[in-house]
C-alpha cells in the first residue's frame, strides 16, 4: 500500500464513482486498515443531510445544493433561468464514497468532509479502465497502471479543490494517526503531490446555498444510481441475507435475464415465446462476447438489451430493460420529491434546473436500440374501434414458414410411414435393401442372413393436422375459422385459435395463438368445417379437426401432430373413415419453432401488408 499511502498518516483509497466493485472494495480495504478517521471529497455543508440520508437506505435519495443567486431565490423569476443550476450527491448504495460513509457510521469512525466549498461545481470526467479488473489486480497494482494515463486539468477551480483537500488533510493528521481518504482516482495523484508542498495553503471558499435531500422518483433511478437499479438492489439484498456479493457485478446479468423471462412468460402468458436455459446460456455467451468487443469486463445495458432482442425477439428485451430500471423495492415519500433525468433534476420546489453530480462517474454515451414499444391502453382502444370486421387476412412470411414446417410434417411422416411397411425375409439371391442386423443376430444359430425389403411406394400424404394444446379449452380458443389458399402454393387452412380482436399489436394488426389446425395440400376447397353440419357428431375441437382430415382427405394416412400418441377414440373414427393416423410426437420440434408457428397475426385487409412489418417483430 505504499504507492496509496499520503504521509505516514493518510492511507489515499482512490476510487472511480459510481462502481460496485469499487465500492466492494473501500468496504473490504477500511475494514482491513481499520481506521481512526475517514476523510470524503465532499464539502462540509454536505455532510449533516447526506449522512442523514445513508442512515435511511437502502431507500435511495439526492441531496440537492442550488446555485446560490444573491439577487432572486432559488427557482423563482423565469429571467434568472439561465442561472437556475444545481449540484447533487447521491445517496446510491453502490457509490465508493457513500459505502465508506456507510461503514463509517456502523463503526462509529469519526467523518470529515474536506472538500472546498464551490458554488458551481464543475466536474472532471475522463473515460476509466472497466472496475471488474479489481477482481484479478489489488487496488494499488490498478492506479499504478493508470497513474501514467493521468493528466493534470487546467481548471481553476479543479486546482483549488485539489490544495484544499490537502491541506485538510494536513490538519487531520494533527489529531489522528490512521486516516482513510477515499478521493477519485482523477485527483488522487494531485492531492499527494500538493500534500507534500512546503507553500501550501487554504483556497478561498465560496458562499454556498444549503443543500437538501429529495426523494427522486423511482422511474427515474437510472439515471441517479451509478449501477442499474436491478443490479443496486441485489447488492442491498446480498448485504440484507449477509450472502457474498464479491462477483455480483457479473453474476447479476444472469440474475436479470432469469427475473426478466419470469416477468416476461407471466405477462405475455401462451403469447410468450419459450426461453429455455440453453437459449439463456446462448444469450449470455453473445453479451460476453459484444462486451468483449467493445474493450469491456462488465456488459453495458445497451449491450444486454442488444443480445436478448437478437436472441429472443424485441417482447422479452423491453422486459430486460423494464427488469433493469426496476429497483425493485417501494422508495417511501422521506423527503419532497424529485425526479431525474440527464444532466437535471425536477422537483416542485423549483422546476427543472441543470445538475452536476458531486461524484461524477466516467462519461456516459447515448447509444441507439430500435425496440417494437408495446402499445398502450389508448392505442389498443382504437385499434379495436377501427378494425373492419369484413376483411381480414394473413401475413405473408408467417405463411412461407408454416407451410415450410407443414412440408417437414409431411417428409417426416413420410419417413415413420416407410418405417412401418418395411419386412425382412431371408436371404436367397440378393440382398434387396440392405442386411438387416437385428433379425441376422437373433438367428445366428441358424447360419441364415435376413434382409430387408423396402417398399417402392412409401404412400402419399396431403394432409397433416397439428394439436398444439391438447385437450384443448374451448374458452380459450373462441376464434374457429377456415382460411382457404391464396396460391397453388398455399394450404387450405382451417383451426383454432384466440381471439385475435383482444390484442391488438398496431393499426389493422391483431395477434392470435393457434391451438391446433388442419392443413391439407394441394389446396381445395369444402364448406367452413365449424359450421358443417356433417361434423356436429364430434364433441372436442380436436375431434372436428381431425374429422374434417378423414372427411376431405384424398390419401389414406393423415399426419398427426400432438403432445401425446391418438386414443383408442381417435383411432377409431379414423378406422371409421378407412384413414390411418401417423403420429409425430410435438416434442420432435424445436420448442422455439413450435411457439413461433404459434403466433399467426391478423391483418385488417392486404393493405395492411405494405406497413405490418414495422409492428411485426419477431
């Protein structure tokens, strides 16, 4: 620690504000030092409401100082708005500064705020080495590493906050023997260096208004906490159960992606496309991989939200980013309130006025996310009210895709149905078809080859009926209808499914969930088969579609998809109908691809089509 130490006295903790990991580390360092006085670089007038304030988290705060103006109050005459400004001191748990404090007043270790009194504080902000190297360097190896990357700021009154903070420093020693300083690392080198000058002395003051503490908003977390607020919260929840949090700065992406597909699966319900944890394990390994890209250890959440609307559509990445501004606890109404935004705060006392934070970060850049916003109550409402209920029709790539999973229903059962009619007989003159293994070894004893024979007409099919939920709530799926082919390439369709009318995802674009349906190709036509009356001996939606396959089915095998293998029932009426049913496990199919072709989106007429794509993101 001697690169860190200020004198025999004074031990520097150099940090860079607003990380975690830093924060982790001031905690572990001042316990292993155990010191006899903490020193912070905030000003005195600071110290009474921010510590007023750490003793109430982990409900967060700000504690807001204005511009002192000597002609018009604080946020009064709209002439003066060019002079309303303010700075702040969150009150974040995960702020190095505001940890040391913490431990401070759990260890009865006296505080001292030693930083220059300034009116309008202007922050120094450079662009840092990524935090999480704390967890394979010591604090002193990383300021090392960066002590030659430092530069001097030209700043006055940069330069006189550096002296004050040194001489403070120098006074402290007079009354203590082992004091922790927690500086930022940008001013750390300066402060050491004007320590030991002989010509020191104090820089002048500045009358400053009173600051206050407010209670910001929780929407507005995100851009007060120097972490996401998700991730500040499992800290605090770490801290509360006294579990290990010393990799929590990594192992919380996990955490965000698991709590963002429950909220995400209990929300959009059948709607819901399935995450799997291998899909989870892939999104992860993207993230580390995009981070690794952009020179980082810890991933941004731009970069989070990027890999989860790549791997799992645009739904399930609002709820990362939902999950991840959600703090996840009530933030009680301890102070007035306040709300945050870029550079500025809001309150009702005086409007919105442009902040600086006392404990700036490293600079922060916008990035852009194109995300599919689910619409609001309003919007669905008249959606609802202009929909046309005489025109509707399908969108196009949806079809392409469940014709192409129709025709991999058709070669597969295909290949069940080849299975089924092969025999084996033995070997006389030729081999047929190949040597069958398993008849040769069971006869062995008997010195026979067995061979098998394949048929050369495998059988036709021209229709294929899929049950995705089955037995089916007829409540559930109030939409019954029979789409008929647009094209010679298209299926003659019939299912069932929601009620698209109750979701409205855009203008003439409603979204419904197949529960099961009937395609049979090449397309021809027969009466609607929910109103057929030739039908109505059946009990079950899923008896009248696989009824209507026997009925209009121009082959001998129909093609069953379903969870689990056709009852005695089934089987019968297919019997009934001279029909045989080839049944294709659901589990055979990738669950992501099932509950994609679930997904059929209603449009309002083909006009509809020219735009759709814009709403429709899958």
């Amino acid at each position: 620690m001697d690169l860190l130490k200020i004198g025999p006295r004074v031990t520097a903790l150099p940090v860079v504000h607003g990380s975690a990991d830093f924060a982790w580390e001031v905690r572990r360092l001042i316990g292993q030092l155990e010191p006899d006085c903490l020193a912070v670089p905030l000003p005195p007038s600071f110290e009474r409401p921010v510590l007023e304030a750490i003793l109430d988290l982990p409900q967060p705060a700000v504690v807001v100082q204005p511009v002192r103006c000597e002609n018009v109050p604080f946020g009064e005459g709209s002439s003066q708005r060019p002079q309303r400004a303010a700075s702040y001191v969150p009150i974040d748990p995960c702020q190095p500064v505001i940890a040391a404090l913490r431990v401070a007043l759990e260890e009865r270790i006296p505080i001292r705020f030693i930083d220059l009194e300034t009116n309008r504080f202007r922050p120094l902000q450079r662009a840092l080495p990524d935090a999480y190297a704390l967890k394979m360097v010591t604090l002193e190896q990383f300021c090392a590493a960066l002590l030659p990357f430092l530069r001097r700021s030209a700043d006055a009154q940069w330069n006189a906050r550096v002296r004050e903070m040194a001489w403070q420093l120098r006074e402290l020693c007079l009354d203590f023997q082992n004091i922790v300083f927690v500086p930022s690392i940008l001013d750390w080198p300066y402060i050491r260096e004007a320590f030991f000058q002989r010509d020191l002395k104090r820089s002048a003051a500045e009358a400053t208004a009173e600051p206050r503490p407010y209670t910001p908003d929780a929407k507005s977390l995100y851009f007060l906490l120097g972490e996401l607020p998700y991730v500040t919260a499992l800290y605090e929840r770490a801290r509360a159960e006294l579990d290990d949090d010393s990799t929590l700065s990594i192992d919380s992406v996990k955490h965000l992606l698991i709590e963002a597909r429950r909220r995400y699966m209990h929300e959009e319900g059948k709607r819901a496309r399935k995450i799997p944890p291998k899909l989870l394990a892939q999104c992860l390994q993207y993230i580390r991989n995009l981070t690794l890209v952009e020179r980082c250890f810890t991933p941004q959440l731009v970069t989070i939200v990027t890999a989860a609307k790549q791997m799992a559509g645009d739904g399930f990445a609002i709820h990362v980013l939902e999950t991840a501004k959600d703090y996840g606890r009530e933030i009680g109404p301890r102070y007035a309130a306040a709300r945050m935004g870029v550079d500025s705060i809001a309150a009702e006392e005086f409007g919105i006025v442009k902040a600086v934070s006392r404990l700036p970060g490293p600079p922060l850049t916008w990035s852009n996310l194109e995300l599919l916003p689910r619409p609001s109550r309003e919007q669905r409402q008249e959606w609802q009210q202009q929909w046309n209920p005489n025109q509707q029709c399908s969108w196009p790539p949806e079809d392409e895709k469940i014709e192409s999973f129709r025709q991999t229903v058709f070669d597969r059962a295909k290949e069940v149905l080849g299975t089924d009619m092969i025999r084996t007989e033995k070997f006389t003159s030729s081999i047929k078809d190949g040597i069958d293994i398993r008849d040769t070894l069971r006869n062995w004893h008997t010195g026979d080859l067995y061979v098998k024979v394949l048929p050369p007409n495998r059988g036709k099919l021209d229709c294929a009926v899929m049950l995705f939920d089955s037995p089916a709530d007829p409540r559930d799926y109030p939409w019954r209808t029979t789409w008929f082919a647009e094209h010679e390439k298209e299926s003659t369709l019939a299912f069932y499914a929601t009620d698209y009318r109750q979701e409205p995802i855009g203008p003439g674009i409603c979204l419904a969930t197949y529960g099961g349906a009937m395609f049979i190709y090449p397309p021809m036509a027969f009466p609607d088969i929910w109103t057929d009356p030739e039908l109505d001996f059946t009990e079950t939606l899923e008896e009248r579609l696989l009824a209507a396959a026997c009925v209009y089915s121009q082959c001998r095998h129909i093609a069953l998809v379903s969870p689990g293998p056709p009852g005695w029932a089934w089987k019968r009426m297919a019997k009934h109908f001279k029909k045989t049913l080839i049944h294709l496990p659901l589990s055979r199919f990738s669950d992501s691809t099932v509950q994609q072709l679930r997904l059929v989106h209603v449009l309002n007429g083909k006009q509809v089509r020219s735009y759709a794509a814009h709403y429709i993101r899958k």
